[in-house]
C-alpha cells in the first residue's frame, strides 16, 4: 500500500509547550497517520521546507484518555505525533496568535 507525502504531516500541534520548543530550540510538532515512520516524516518535511536542513525526528504515539460523563464513557482517539529538529531560521507555520 502506498501512500502519498502530503498524507504525513496532518497538522501543527500548537500547544504552549510546542510554541516554546519551536521559538528557542528549533523543535516542530505534527501530528502524523499512524503508518507514518521516520523517513516518510522527513521526506514530507522535506518537501514543504527545502531549504531547512533536519538534524533529527523523533515519533511518538498520543494515547487518548476515556473520558466520563452523564451518558457513559467516550472512546478515545489514538494520535501519532512527530517532532522535527531543524537547523536554521524560525519557520512560521502556524498564525499568529
């Protein structure tokens, strides 16, 4: 089964500890498919930021928390996340907030 780069990088996870990795220590986080490796992120990234040279990638997997209320339990959604060590300038991929 193949499957196309533009399917790798879903989103930017925005989140105050994500905003601050990528300011100071030039660390991005995506949220990835879950088929997605290594390679495929850095290829895909590769792809949108030529000129950006990668040092590393780490992945990882979100496990969702079930959540209760007055109906019963809610199923959790299991997320992938990938966070790229880039060399060079800041890359403004999310809107100013």
């Amino acid at each position: 089964m193949s499957h196309a780069l533009e399917e790798v990088l879903k989103k930017p996870l925005i989140t105050e500890k994500s905003s601050i990795a990528a300011s100071t220590l030039g660390k991005y986080t995506f949220e990835i498919p879950k088929w997605a490796t290594k390679n495929h992120v850095k290829e895909a990234f590769a792809k949108y930021f030529p000129d950006h040279k990668i040092l590393k990638v780490n992945t990882g997997s979100i496990f969702g928390k079930a959540k209760r209320s007055r109906k019963g339990y809610s199923n959790p959604v299991d997320r992938k996340k990938a966070i790229i060590t880039v060399e060079g300038e800041h890359i403004d991929y999310f809107p100013e907030v």
